[in-house]
C-alpha cells in the first residue's frame, strides 16, 4: 500500500492552494455576502487547466488523475466552496459524463470547450440538470418530458436547484421520454442555454455557497435535436447515477476541504488566543477537540483518496464515493461545528471565516444525495 503522492499531484495540490490563496481568499466574506459568482475565479481556474482536470488534452482537458483532482478540490474548498461547487459540477458531472458516453461529434462540440472552460475567450461551463421541485432524491420520479418527434425531441418541464444554472453555457437535462419504462424511458440530452423555449428562474436566497449560483430552469417546447441525446435510448437515469458516483467524489473532497481549513484555522487562533494565562491549545478540552477533528479530517481524506484511487484504477467506485460523501459531509459539519466552539465569540463573527465554513458545509449532506440517500448505496452495496 502506498501512501505518498507523487511529484505531479504535489505539484498540482501546490498550484491549488496558491491559487485559492492568492485568488480566492480576497474578497470571499464580500462575494459570500452579497452572493456574488466567482466570475474572475472560474475564468483563471479556466486558463490553470483545473476545469476539465481529468478529460484527454485531446479534448481541451489536462488529463491529471482523479487524486490529483481531490487534491485541487480541498485546497479551494478550505477557502471557497463556491469557487470548489462550480469548479466540480464542470468537472466531475458534466465533463466527465461527456467524455465517457458522447460521440465523437459532441465531444468535438461541447466537450472540448467545457474541459477549457472557455469558449471564444468567454467563459464556457455547463451544468447538471437532474433535480425537480418533486424529484430530488427520488430521481426516476421525472416529470420533464422529452417527447420524440422523429429528428427532435419536444422538452418541457422545470428543474430545480441548478447550480451554475444562470452562468453556464450548456445543460445536461435529464428527462422522461416513456414513463410506461420508469428508470428504462428517461434519457439525458445536450441543450444549450441560449436556444427558445429555456428560461433561467430567480437566483436562490441560500443559507450557504451564496456565491455559486443555484437557479431553476424551465423549459417550454424545447426542440432537442436527435443527435444531441447522450448514449443510446433509455441510458439517462443510468447515466445520471454513474455520473454522481464519480461526482459525489468531487463534493466529499469539496466537504473534506471545508472541515480541513475550519481544522487550519482553529489550529492557528487556538496557539496565539490566552484565555486563563495560557494559550487555549493548553487547555486539555480544547486540544481534545483539535484532536478529534483532525482525526475526522484525516480519516476523510483517506477515504477520498481511495475511493479516487479505485476509479482511477478502472474498479468499481460507487460504494467508496458513497463512503467518502457520506463521512466527509458529515465530518465538515462537525469539524466546522467545532472550528467555531475553538473561536469562542470570534467564531460567530464573518471576519474568522469559520462560520460561513460551517454554513458551507451543510449543503455538501444534502446535494448529490442527500446522507440518507448515500446510506441507502451503502447499505445496498453491503448487503449485496
Ligand atoms: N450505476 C449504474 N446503474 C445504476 C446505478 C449506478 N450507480 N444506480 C442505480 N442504477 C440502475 C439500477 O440498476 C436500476 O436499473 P435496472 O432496473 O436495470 O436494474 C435503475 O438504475 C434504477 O435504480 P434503483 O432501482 O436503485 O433506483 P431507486 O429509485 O431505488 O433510486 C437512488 C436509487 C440511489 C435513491 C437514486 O434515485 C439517487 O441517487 N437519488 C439521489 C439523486 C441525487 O443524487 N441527485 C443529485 C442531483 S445533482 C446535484 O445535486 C449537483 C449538485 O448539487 C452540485
Ligand atoms: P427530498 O428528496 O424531498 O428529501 C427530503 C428529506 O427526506 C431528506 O432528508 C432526504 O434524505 C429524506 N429522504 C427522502 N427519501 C428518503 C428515503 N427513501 N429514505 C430516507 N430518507 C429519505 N440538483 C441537480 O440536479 N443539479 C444541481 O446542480 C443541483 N445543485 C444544488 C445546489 C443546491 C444549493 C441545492 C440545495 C440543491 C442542489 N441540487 C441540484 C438538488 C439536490 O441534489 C437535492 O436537493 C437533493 O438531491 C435532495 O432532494 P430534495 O431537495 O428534493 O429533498
């Protein structure tokens, strides 16, 4: 068993952390605040190559590895899980489920631009479209329809929670064409943001990755051409679960970078605050707490790491992606929890950073399945 990185996820986990330093850091309590898109962030983790980490150059990406890719994700998640939220969906949902199930011609397309994350010198994203007002993580219950009308497909329907949804170019949708099949009658298709028929909804009001931009998006007579399906009729919902095991990689290392940087930071306060004539880290109860948070944090790293490894060596990762969520959520919430305990009044305020981490962290237990939903892969996986 090895436990080293090597010289180029070294490398690249350098360049993240640079980056969400020196980029990132500035200006994040203020785009929190006043839920602000990460615009100038997204367009320089364009041009670092970090939008399609893991797709062929072939294909505009950087062909890294997926360690290398948690590497980068918890290193801008310590500092901005909204910059980390964008920066996975592109990746993990809507680049990788293009460069494993496109054709050719939509790789040439679409594919190439989203891994530059840029098109024409503007700002190219895309986004995952799976979520309904009354589908969430009962996703084969779609009410989007996609009706075939022999070279198109009709789409109408309304999806909720979209991140990326007001700044992303491309669509992923993923809707019912036969609901008389179930899983079997849903497909998944290209749609571009600009075409007649889509309206992009109201931003949402959000407790936290108030800079990410989570809109719901409509569609009214959308004609889908035929050749912008994915994959061969009746693939979408199987396509949709392949793609969030390999996404739920990208938010447990978003949730990992969350409780390591609350840890980082509850490091540094505990060594300089006094508190009873002694710095607080002498205090046995709160260096107890450093303890236990960096044993959760560790212990989320590794199952991270793993669950990378394995899909980077071709095995079937479902059930460690599902670990890996499952726990990192769970222990960035606590850690976060914690992070704030550690700052004591200080905590509570935006200046420490640690609050808005533990308002972060909620969401990385509820989007792309929630910690029930991921139990429920768990648990079916054992049992198996
Ligand atoms: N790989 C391949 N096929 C899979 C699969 C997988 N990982 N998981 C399920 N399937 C297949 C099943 O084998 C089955 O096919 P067959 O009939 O041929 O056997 C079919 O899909 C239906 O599967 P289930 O019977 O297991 O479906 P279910 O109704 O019991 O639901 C579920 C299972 C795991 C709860 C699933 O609905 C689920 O994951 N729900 C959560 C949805 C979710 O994660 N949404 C995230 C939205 S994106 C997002 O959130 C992005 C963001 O925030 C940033
Ligand atoms: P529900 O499914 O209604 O669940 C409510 C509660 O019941 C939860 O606690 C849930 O775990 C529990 N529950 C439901 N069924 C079961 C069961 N069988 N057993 C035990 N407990 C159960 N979706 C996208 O498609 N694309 C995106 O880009 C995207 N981005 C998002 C961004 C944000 C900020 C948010 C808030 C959501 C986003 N989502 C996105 C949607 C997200 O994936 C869903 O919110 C999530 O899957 C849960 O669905 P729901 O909200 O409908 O909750």
């Amino acid at each position: 068993m090895q436990f080293q990185l090597n010289e180029e996820q070294l490398m690249i986990q350098r360049a993240a952390r640079d980056f969400a330093q020196q980029q990132c850091l500035p200006g994040v309590i203020d785009r929190d605040e006043h839920q602000k898109f990460p615009l100038e962030q997204i367009s320089q983790l364009a041009d670092l190559g970090f939008m399609g980490m893991m797709v062929d150059p072939l294909y505009g990406g950087s062909g890294l590895d997926t360690m290398s890719y948690v590497l980068a994700m918890e290193e801008i998640s310590k500092v901005d899980a909204s910059v980390s939220v964008c920066m996975s969906v592109n990746n993990s949902l809507v680049c990788w489920g293009l460069d494993q199930y496109g054709s050719e011609a939509q790789k040439q397309q679409y594919l190439a631009p989203l891994a530059r994350g840029k098109k024409d010198g503007q700002l190219y994203i895309g986004a995952f479209l799976l979520s309904e007002p009354e589908a969430g993580s009962d996703a084969t219950s779609q009410r989007t329809t996609a009706e075939d009308k022999g070279d198109y497909y009709l789409l109408n329907g309304i999806k909720n929670w979209i991140t990326n949804g007001s700044s992303a170019s491309v669509y992923l949708v993923i809707a019912q064409t036969d609901r008389s099949m179930g899983s079997h009658g849903i497909n998944v298709f290209i749609v571009e943001k600009n075409w007649p028929g889509v309206t992009v909804g109201a931003k949402e009001n959000k407790m936290g990755i108030r800079g990410s931009d989570t809109h719901s998006i409509s569609f009214n007579d959308v004609r889908v051409p035929k050749e912008n399906r994915i994959g061969e009729e009746g693939f979408g919902f199987k396509f949709a679960m392949k793609t969030l095991a390999g996404g739920r990689i990208g938010i447990a290392s978003q949730a990992l970078g969350i409780a390591s940087g609350a840890l980082e930071l509850s490091l540094q306060y505990a060594k300089q605050r006094k508190a009873f004539g002694k710095e607080i880290m002498n205090h046995q109860a709160i260096q107890f707490k450093l303890a236990d948070m960096a044993t959760r944090v560790e212990a989320a790293r590794l199952l991270c790491l793993k669950a990378a490894w394995e899909k980077d060596n071709g095995m079937d990762y479902t059930l460690s992606s599902s670990m890996a969520k499952v726990f990192a959520s769970e222990a960035a919430m606590w850690v976060s929890t914690e992070a704030v305990q550690v700052h004591g009044g200080y905590g509570y305020v935006k200046e420490y950073h640690v609050e808005r981490l533990m308002r972060d962290a909620k969401i990385t237990q509820i989007y792309e399945g929630t910690s029930e939903v991921q139990r429920i892969v768990i648990g079916r996986g054992v049992l198996k």
